[in-house]
C-alpha cells in the first residue's frame, strides 16, 4: 500500500480518507461498515461536553470505541477551556486515538451555547480551548473548521496561526462559512491557500462524492488527507474507490445487489448489537440509512413509503425484499 501521506501525531492511518464525524451518523457500528470497505481513519460523532461530563448515556454511547477498531478521533463540542480538557482527558482515558475540537458545526443547538462554529467569532476562546486541550492530552489532538462566520469574514489565516502555536497536529477544513451552513459549493481553493501557507497537516473536507473528486481535491489543494461525509452515507464503499485510485490500481466493482443486501443487513445488526438488542429502536435509527442504501434503485420509492414500518429485523427483511427479492437475492 502506498504510504498514507497522513499522520496525526502517533497515528498514521493506512490510508488518508477519513469517515467525517456526523451526529446521528458515525456511531460505532456505521465507523465499523466504513472501515471494512476502506476507510483509513474515522471520527466519531459530536459528543457535547456536558453531557460527556455528567455522564449521559447518549455520551457514553458515543464514545464507545470497538476493541482494535483502528484508528479514531472523538470529536467533542462546548465553549469551556476547562471543561474541554476534562472531556479530552476522559476520551483519553476511554481510548480514542486522538481528539477532535469541533469548531465548525453550524446548529444553533450548539452555536446558541458558543461552542461549534461559534468559536470562529471568538478566537482568543478558540486558543484558550485549543491550549487547554493541549496540555490535558498526550495523544494528538485536532481541530475543524469552517471557512469563517460569514463570506466577508474568512478566519483560516488566524486558525492556522493559532493551531500552529497550540501543538494542534491537524485542521479539517470544510471551507464553508457558518452562515452558509450546506448551501452552494465548498471553496476548494480556500484549502490550497491554507496549505500554502502553513506547515499543518490539512484534511480537506467538502462535497466529495465519488474517488475522481477526492483525487481532484488532492491535487488542486494539496492537502494530506480527504474527508467524506455525506457521500459514504449509503455508499461506503468510496472508501476502497477512493484508496484504489490513490494507489493508481483499477476501480473496485460496484457491489452488485448481493452485497449491497449483505451490507444492509451486516449494518442492521450492528446497530441492533450497538443498542443492546434493541431492535424497534435500532429500526428507528437504521432508516435514514436505509433510503440512502436503496437510493436510485427500483422500488426506491416504495421502500421510502414503508419507511415506517420498519420496527424490526424481520419488517426491514418485508420491506427491503420488494427491491431485492425479484432478483432472487
Ligand atoms: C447529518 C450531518 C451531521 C453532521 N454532524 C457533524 C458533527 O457532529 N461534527 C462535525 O464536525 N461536523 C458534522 N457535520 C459536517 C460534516 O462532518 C462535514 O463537514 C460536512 O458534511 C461536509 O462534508 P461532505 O460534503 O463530505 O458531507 C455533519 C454533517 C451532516 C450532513
């Protein structure tokens, strides 16, 4: 394999395309789905700090981290230096690999406390956290961001001077401003200009669908590893699409039907394993990933309409069989 290019303090991923942390997504068992078909490194959802330290089941869930999963970055979100280095501290402790500040998270559920994107207005409180992060830690630690608050105010020249000067080992950009939240295109070019012009290691993140846009951004921004989000929900195998194009070797099949069915099942009861055996909620939980699964297939539509009526294994059995039984599979 060809070498990874990225590393993140100790950790250096096997290769540089990176699972994007997602709440209500990137739990365990979807980080395992994605690492099976390629991933080289993956991140955890958001954990809130406060919830982390009060000991909420939600938190506690979150940064449950599978034995030997690989490597893993849980990202925690809140405004509080001291606050923060507790939390880092406890994901420390819990395992992580190394530990994420999310300063790009666009949600007034998380702006309206100053944590998330917010801090992008605030960066003498961005340094402070980034600082006190630093000191709680020894394993690596790492930043993401948006572009800025707005268009007319793009903040990357402070985030790379600050990241530099608090032992930040990597910055994920997702060169969107808060105020554009997922609206027209990422600026790529706001990537290259990062790289330019500091020595951090930079994941680029932003509108990557398919392994000739994670290529593309490689080369036009330069940056050392590429960050998918909402195109491996659905589709996690441009992981390995996008691993085969960086080592130069012919694209991966397509999974046909089979596996596509394989994988839809393997990811259910994963799930249901991840809520303790809790079918009806993992049912609940499964279904937006479910439509994207089936997404553009025959009967699509249809299994959307029965969305609710999956409430467990066997009903999801019921309502997947309409796109897939035809097919004898
Ligand atoms: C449903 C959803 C949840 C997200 N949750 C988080 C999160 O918890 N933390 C974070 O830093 N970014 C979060 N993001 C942003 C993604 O990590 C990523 O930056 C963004 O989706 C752009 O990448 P993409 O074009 O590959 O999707 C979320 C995005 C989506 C769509």
């Amino acid at each position: 394999m060809a070498d990874s290019g990225l590393r993140i303090g100790a950790v250096v991923p096997g290769n540089p395309f990176v699972l994007a942390p997602m709440d209500g997504y990137t739990d365990l068992p979807f980080r395992r789905i994605c690492r099976d078909r390629g991933a080289g490194l993956c991140f955890t959802e958001m954990i809130p700090v406060m919830a982390l330290i009060h000991g909420a089941k939600s938190a506690a869930r979150h940064l449950r981290l599978e034995k030997g999963e690989g490597p893993v970055g849980a990202q925690i979100a809140g405004h509080d230096p001291v606050l923060m280095a507790r939390a880092a501290r406890m994901l420390q402790e819990s395992g992580a690999d190394f530990v994420d500040v999310n300063a790009g998270c666009p949600s007034r559920r998380v702006t309206n406390g100053g944590a998330g994107a917010a801090l992008l207005s605030d960066l003498a409180l961005l340094a402070d956290i980034l600082r006190a992060v630093r000191a709680s830690i020894s394993i690596g630690l790492t930043l993401k961001v948006r572009s800025g608050p707005t268009t007319d105010r793009i903040v990357l020249d402070d985030v790379a001077r600050i990241a530099s000067d608090t032992g930040v080992d990597a910055v994920t950009i997702h060169p969107r401003t808060r105020a554009q939240r997922f609206g027209g295109r990422a600026d790529w070019e706001l990537i290259a200009r990062f790289k330019e012009r500091c020595r951090l290691t930079v994941i680029g993140n932003g509108d990557v669908t398919s392994a000739d846009d994670g290529m593309r951004m490689m080369r036009r921004t330069g940056c050392d590893g590429v960050m998918v989000g909402r195109g491996a929900v659905g589709n996690p195998w441009i992981f390995g699409e996008l691993a085969a194009a960086y080592e130069g070797k012919a694209a991966p099949k397509r999974p046909n039907r089979a596996e596509l069915y394989r994988t839809i099942m393997e990811h259910f009861d994963l799930v249901v394993d991840y809520l303790d055996g809790d079918e009806r909620t993992a049912a609940r939980v499964f279904r937006k990933h479910l439509s994207r699964y089936v997404r553009g297939m025959p009967g699509a539509v249809q299994v959307r309409r029965c969305m609710c009526r999956v409430l467990s294994r066997e009903s999801l059995v019921r309502v997947i069989s309409q796109v897939f039984v035809e097919e004898g599979v």
